[in-house]
C-alpha cells in the first residue's frame, strides 16, 4: 500500500512539475513577443544624433572622423556597434574614463541618435580617414 502511495505522489509531483514548466515557457514566451515589436520599432533619428553629437566633436570631429589618432573615427561605422558600445560605456561594461563620463548621461534615445548620425556618414569604407 505505502508503494502505491509513494509511486502515485511521484506521478503527482511529475505532473505538477510539468505544468510549473509550461508556464514558465509561456510567460517566456508572452514576454518576448510582447517587448521585440518594441525594441524593433526603435528607431534612432541622424538628424537629432547630429545635433546631439556637439559635444562629440571635440575628440570624434564635426562628422565622425577623429581629430587626433588616439581617438577612435566613428565616420560610417555599423549603427549596431555604437548602439553596444554606447550602451557598455553607460553601463560601465566597458571602461574609459572620458567615454564614461559622456555616455552615463545619455538615454537610450540619445544612443540610438547618435548611432544614426554616425552610422550614416561616409568613413567605414576608407580606413585611412584623414
């Protein structure tokens, strides 16, 4: 009698455990499908990122191609790169202290401008901006 009971709360447990399973999937699931059409949809503006690209200009240049060769040309580079990067430097996930001190301020907006306005300028191709 005591290994029936034992085999059937087993059984229990199982059943339980896989219906804690499927709904932790479909809370998964629900919560992707209802954020990606969101992050999708973001979208940067070059024009607002030129002019939040100001103070940019000081170490990047007036259109994204470095001024001095200790600074990185970010001229044509992928909107994808900058969008990480950005992001790292606000995040403290990548250090340096300048980049720090510029990037905890922006929004993610801001990162997604800026992105726009970098991305669409001519650089990437040539490595040998001057």
């Amino acid at each position: 009698m005591s290994r029936h009971i034992l085999l059937h709360s087993v059984a229990i447990d199982e059943s339980m455990m896989n219906r804690r399973n499927t709904m932790i999937r479909n809370a998964i699931l629900v919560f992707i499908l209802t954020t990606l059409p969101l992050t999708l949809a973001a979208k940067g503006d070059s024009s607002a990122g030129k002019d939040k690209a100001k103070i940019c200009e000081a170490c990047h240049g007036a259109d994204g191609k470095s001024v001095d060769p200790s600074y990185p040309n970010l001229a044509g580079q992928y909107e994808s790169y900058l969008i990480k990067a950005l992001g790292d430097y606000r995040a403290g996930r990548r250090t340096n202290p300048v980049m720090a001190g510029m990037a905890t301020s922006l929004s993610d907006q801001d990162i997604l401008d800026l992105a726009a306005w970098y991305s669409s300028q001519q650089g990437l191709k040539d490595l040998s901006i001057k």
